[in-house]
C-alpha cells in the first residue's frame, strides 16, 4: 500500500443532514489523527456527480449507496475498502457486485447508547400499553388501560448483536427474564437463556415482548411471518428495531386489528412510507420514522472515527475492523 490513500466520501442528499460526512465534520474527526492527515487525500462528492471520476483513482469509499454496477465494471481500479454509513448492508445484497479483494465494512456498534435508549423506552412503553393508550386518543375514548409492573416478564430478543446485547443488559435493569436467539447460539453475559434459530417456534408463546434486532438476509425474510405471529400471547408487544422486511407487516397489521398484539416499528418498506399505506391508521401501534438510534449530532461524527482508524489499518496493512461476511451478508 503506498503511503498516501485516497478516500473518496460520496453523500447522499436524500438521506438528510444527519448523515452528512460534510467538510467540516471531516475536519473535526480528522483532528483526532494528527499522523493520518497527510497520508490522506480526501475527495467528497454528492449524489453521484463526481462519483465515477473519483473511483478511478480511489483507494477506499464512503458512502451508503452508489453506482455499484459502475465498480463491478472495473470502474474503481484502485479499491480496498468500501465503508458503508450504517449497520445494516441488506440494500447492498447480493454482494455478487464487490471485487475479490476489495473488503466491506459497516456502522455496527456505532449507534450503541442512543439504540439501548430507544429499546429499552420501547419496552416500557409497551409494558404501559402505550400503542393501546395513543389508539384510545386518536378516537377521542376514555379507555383506561391498566398495566402490571414489567418485573419479572420476558423478552425474546431475536439477534443478541451489539444492539441485542445492549438491549439485554437494560432489560435486565428493569427486572425482566432475557431469552435470545443468536446464530452463534454463544453465551451473553445479560442473557438468561440463549437458542439457536430454530428454537425461535418453541420460544414466541413464552414471550410477554419480541424484540427484532437481527440483521436481514436471504435467510431471514419474513422471519416472523403470520405462522409465526399467530404463537406469540394474547396481549405480548413487537418491536421491530432492525429492518422491515424481517417481518409480515401485511400478517401483524390483521393482528393489531384484532387487538391481538401491541407493536413499535422503526422500519419500513418503502421508506418514506407512503401516505396511502393502511399503517399509518393501524390501532395498537406506534411507528417511529426511522431515526430510533442515529444521534443527530454525533453519529456520523463517530462514523468518520470508525473510518478514520480503519484507514490507518489500511495503510498498515492490518486487518479491517468491522468486517462485512460475504456468506452471513452482515
């Protein structure tokens, strides 16, 4: 690797200024690597314009979305490394598309405190039945809706990650009985008990909140289907932290209507969501438009920190941090 990289950083304006790796925001995160600055060249491009005569001579990229049929061409001679501004790289699938040798690294890890905020606010608000309370005030009823304490229910946390994990910790705080499902099926110290995947049809009757933080892949497509929301009790509350397609919003919404279940999302598909989807007027459910865990003030900042020590890595030659499986897809 020579001495000095470039790094192209193409935006995405439709993503808003949350998600802007601006020149400033640059600046600050690069003050924090007094050896890195002249060992980089920076190119910052938005939505495309600059993008494919940048790539000609880039080393490594940042950015959420991009020209990839552009880089499966040959278009980016030079890449090592892309970086891709979030956790989640499912828009990114197949990877059929990234060079053999180029590596792809994620946001994982990097929502962490404001994310353990949202999931741990979505179980108490569920736990008060707070989708029940909002549907009664939209229809102007007087409807008292009692609740017990949250000590000592259950919580399947499906995709005990660096979310699932922080999720776990708090929900320990709060009293409850931690049941996760990870691939791995390896141990989590806040985690009371811990199954594979499989085990997923046996645990959802024991669960009084379901909480989705799981990556989307090929294999997890509708992962809580109508089969699947039809196990979970009378009265139990969804949380869909993760992406939307790991679960049949079409199948929840006929459970939400019959008063079935209670449900927080923060994902969907389309986004945005479209005025015209039944959602929106769903009883017993709150939606959150996708912003449960991207600080508005720090979380690109932290990401260029991510990005800043993988480039030195880079230009040591040592592994990447936060590497993207290409047979997991996360």
């Amino acid at each position: 690797m020579s001495k000095t990289i470039h790094l192209h950083v193409e935006n995405n304006r439709a993503m808003g200024p949350v998600f802007e790796a601006s020149r400033p925001r640059i600046a600050e995160a690069l003050s924090h690597y007094p050896g890195l600055a002249d060992r980089l060249h920076i190119t910052i491009g938005y939505d495309g314009a600059s993008f494919a005569r940048n790539m000609k001579t880039a080393d490594g990229l940042f950015s959420w979305n991009f020209d990839r049929a552009m880089i499966a061409k040959g278009g980016a001679p030079r890449l090592k490394w892309i970086h891709a501004h979030g956790a989640g790289v499912n828009h990114l699938l197949p990877l059929d598309w990234l060079p053999k040798g180029v590596t792809l690294t994620n946001s994982r890890g990097i929502h962490a405190e404001k994310a353990d905020e949202y999931t741990a606010m979505a179980l108490l608000m569920l736990n008060n039945r707070l989708p029940e309370s909002c549907t009664s005030q939209r229809l102007k009823r007087w409807e008292q809706t009692f609740s017990s304490s949250i000590v000592g229910k259950t919580v399947l946390i499906i995709g005990v990650g660096h979310i699932g994990g922080g999720a776990a910790r708090w929900a320990k705080r709060f009293g409850l009985h931690v049941i996760g499902i990870r691939r791995s099926g390896r141990k989590h110290p806040h985690v009371d008990e811990m199954h594979m995947p499989n085990k997923l049809h046996e645990l959802l009757p024991r669960a009084d909140f379901v909480l989705m933080t799981t990556p989307h892949t090929s294999a997890t497509t509708h992962l809580l289907g109508a089969k699947e929301l039809k196990l979970m009790k009378k009265g139990a509350g969804l949380v869909n932290y993760s992406r939307a397609s790991l679960v049949d919003y079409e199948a929840l919404r006929k459970e939400l209507n019959k008063g079935r279940l209670m449900a927080m999302l923060d994902v969907f598909d389309p986004e945005p969501l479209p005025r015209s989807s039944p959602l929106w007027h769903t009883p017993n459910l709150i939606i959150t438009p996708h912003c449960s865990s991207d600080d508005s003030e720090r979380y690109t900042l932290k990401t260029l920190d991510l990005v800043f020590r993988n480039a030195e890595r880079l230009i040591a030659g040592k592994p990447l941090v936060n590497r993207v499986d290409r047979n997991k897809e996360y």
